[in-house]
C-alpha cells in the first residue's frame, strides 16, 4: 500500500479545528479532582497541556504539535477540621490520531520530527503504534539519560485501557495521564545516542513482520540506527491491527514516582508508510517534510460559491482563515489554486483532506483535481475510486495519492505548483 498517512500539523490551531488532523481530546486537559466530600483544589495548576500551531514546527513556514509533562500541587482541605495537605507529582498528556485506513499488520516505517525542550530525570514516553482499541504495539521512549528506549509489550493486559493511565482523582496521586508499567514487560533497546534539548531530530521505527506476532525493530534517530532489536515472538501482544498513532510525553511509572522535572515535547512531520509495494516502501529519511498547502483561489471551474459565516453550513470548509465555507446545490463541484510547494525539492505523496457533512440530503463525495491538464477523480489507497459515504455529522474526509494519476509515477514538484484539488457531491446540499 504504501504511503499510509501524513500530517504537519501547519492547519490544526486550536482545539475546534483539531479535527483536522483527526487528534482525540479527551485527555488533553488536567485531571479533575475528587472534591466531594472535602474542598480539593490544584495550587500549581498544569493547565495547558498542549499547544497547537501557531506552536514553531520544523521549518519557519509551519505549525507543530506541542505536549506537556509538567508539575502540579494538589490541595485537599478536610471540610471536618479544616486541616490542608499538599500533595506534588506530575500531570502528562497524549494525543490520539487516527490514520487515513486502518491495516491489518504488515511490515511499516513510521517516521517524524521531535523536539524535547528541556533534559527530564525520568523516562517517558515520545510515541506508539496502535490499533482500533488503541491497544499498543509498541513504545519508544526516552530515558533519564536522554537516550531512545523501546517497549513491545507480550501481555495481554498490556491495552489501551492499561497502559494510557489517567490515574486517581485523589490529590494524592503523585501522577496524572501516564503510562503505566505493570503490563508493557521490560525494555527490549536503548540507543547510544543522546536525545538533543531544544533541536529538532527525525526519529523512524521499522517494523518488520516475520511471522504472525514475530516482529524486528529497528529505530533511527537523524538517519543512523540507534535500536536494532532481530525476530521475536510477541505472543500475547494485544494489538490486532494499525489504525491510530498515540503521541505522549507521559512519565513511565507505576504511580507513586515522585514529582519530576518539567518539560514540553514537539511533533512535526509525521508520516507512515508500509513496505510493500515498489513505491514509498522504505525510510524517507531525515529531510523528510509534511507542508500544508491551503486553497487560495478559485481554479478552472466552479459551480459553487464561497461565503464567510460563522455557521456550518456547506460541504467544504477552507482551512486557511477557519471561518469560511462552501455550500452549493446538488450537484456540486469545483476546484481550487493552491499555494506554491516553496522549497520543498520532491514529493512522496498527497493527502487530501476536509471536514464535510451533508446539510439536507444523503450523498457522497469525491476528492478531484485538475493536474498535467487533465481533470480527474483524487484516487488513492483509502477509497480506492469509490465514493466518500456522507452523514449529517462533520467528520475528516481523506484521500492519500502515492503518486501522479496523471503520469502514473511520483509527483513533481512543478505538478504540484499547477495542481487544482477541490470535491464533487451528489448531497442535495
């Protein structure tokens, strides 16, 4: 299949339009204390945990994904004689991104940029793999050393549930939105080289499946191997399939670990790619690069208009401005100018993305484009050619083209400057 998913990050601004990127967030906020029947309170407040562009991505023109692992105090006061105790400890976060389609599991790469800003004195998590049930297959992590270590967890307890903690409502749980240890086994490698402060580096994971729960790792960090772990069974592994990427700068703990320093972690760049097929099946490497390019004008042909408005109410929401939408009568299509493709030298692939719903009648969509002067339906590896299903609720809809449609080999970067994308729809509106 190839080139499976990419995201930048540069068009996700703020917690509403987060959708864009399909990020989960529900745990992207501090844990709520117990209150009830005493008066608890947090005096040294972790809020915010996460911060969306216009957060500093890789490259000066982009945004990135920032999380937090920070401190807190947590206050109880006894409503029966009005004693107070502090409680200390640590407040992580993470972040759940689906990708384009779920996969059975097969051999991939997952790569993307990372920056840590500050050396910690604990272990903690940077990002994982994992299926529908959000169940991991693995975990890379850095240590208190700053070096990448990784987990493969072979026990069944080893889900979603078990591992992604939130922890107690107590004051007195020394940490909040962690990664529990008591499930993912011991660490299976560690790299050599120290994890930088304040520097952007790509880190890619390749996963090799030999067999049915047998898999090889190997772990790159700025294009040299920093793990290498050969074939292994992972029997009791809980994950059946790929469908979300689970980022966390959580603390590795059972719970009781005591208040560690602080610090914030970026993301920028992602992609995920399978190894099959002869295209897009190995490591991109560490010049690798996700750039959002945002309609700009309209293209060759339209039969819809664009208002401004603060409502929902069109099929097609520009992501560029955040308040402006496309709306038309079945049936719909057009498409757009894009921005330049800038300093970017060659392309691995396409996404094409929105959030769409129908308004007043079912129907489908369809991604399409105008590219080498031919007009022609965004095909690729989530639809395949077939139509988008619309409902009445706005959720991401997506197209990943591993190459030009129109030439049948990778895209260029001059097809890129001359690309128009929009949609067609059958929805009565």
């Amino acid at each position: 299949m190839s080139l499976i998913h990419i995201e930048g990050f540069d068009a996700v601004t703020g917690t509403t339009i987060a959708g864009y990127a399909g990020l989960d967030m529900a745990f992207q906020a501090k844990k709520a204390l117990a209150n009830s029947p005493h008066s608890d309170t947090y005096t040294v407040d972790p809020d915010p945990l996460t911060e969306f562009a216009p957060a500093s991505g890789r490259y000066d023109s982009g945004g990135a994904l920032k999380l937090y692992f920070k401190q807190h105090t947590a206050r109880r006061v006894n409503t029966e004689d009005g004693v107070a105790t502090s409680y200390t400890g640590n407040t992580g976060t993470w972040t759940r991104m689906p990708i384009s389609r779920q996969f059975d599991i097969e051999s991939f790469i997952l790569g993307f940029s990372y920056k840590k800003t500050v050396d910690g004195n604990s272990s903690n998590g940077i990002i994982s793999v994992v299926d529908s049930s959000g169940d991991p297959l693995f975990i890379l992590g850095v240590n208190s050393s700053k070096k990448l270590i990784l987990y493969v967890p072979n026990h069944s307890s080893a889900t979603y549930a078990n591992v992604f903690e939130d922890g107690t409502t107590a004051p007195s749980g020394k940490q909040k939105n962690y990664l529990r240890t008591t499930y993912i086994g011991s660490i299976v490698g560690t790299g050599s080289t120290d994890v930088k402060t304040n520097d952007w580096q790509t880190i890619e994971i390749k996963c090799t499946v030999n067999s049915s729960k047998n898999y090889t790792f190997e772990v790159k960090m700025d294009d040299t191997v920093e793990i290498s772990v050969g074939g292994a069974s992972y029997s009791s592994n809980a994950c059946d399939n790929i469908r979300e990427i689970i980022m966390s700068p959580g603390i590795f703990s059972a719970g009781s670990d005591t208040q560690k320093t602080a610090f914030g972690t970026f993301y920028d760049d992602i992609y995920l790619l399978t190894t099959s097929g002869g295209f897009n099946n190995d490591y991109i490497g560490s010049t690798s690069r996700v750039q959002y390019l945002p309609v700009n004008a309209t293209g060759n042909f339209q039969n819809f208009g664009i208002g401004a408005g603060s409502s929902v109410t069109g099929i097609l929401r520009k992501i560029d401005n955040g308040t402006t939408f496309v709306s038309g009568i079945r049936p719909v299509s057009g498409v757009f100018d894009m921005t330049s493709i800038g300093t970017m030298t060659s392309v691995n692939g396409v996404r094409h993305f929105t959030q769409a719903r129908w308004q007043t009648a079912s129907g489908n969509m369809d991604f399409v484009q105008v590219t080498n002067g031919s007009g022609l339906e965004a095909t690729g590896i989530v639809h395949a050619g077939s139509g988008i299903n619309l409902d009445s609720t706005y959720t991401i809809r997506q197209e990943i083209q591993n190459y030009n449609p129109a030439t049948n080999v990778a895209w260029t970067t001059s097809d890129i400057n001359s690309l128009q994308v929009g949609v067609r729809s059958n929805a009565a509106s």
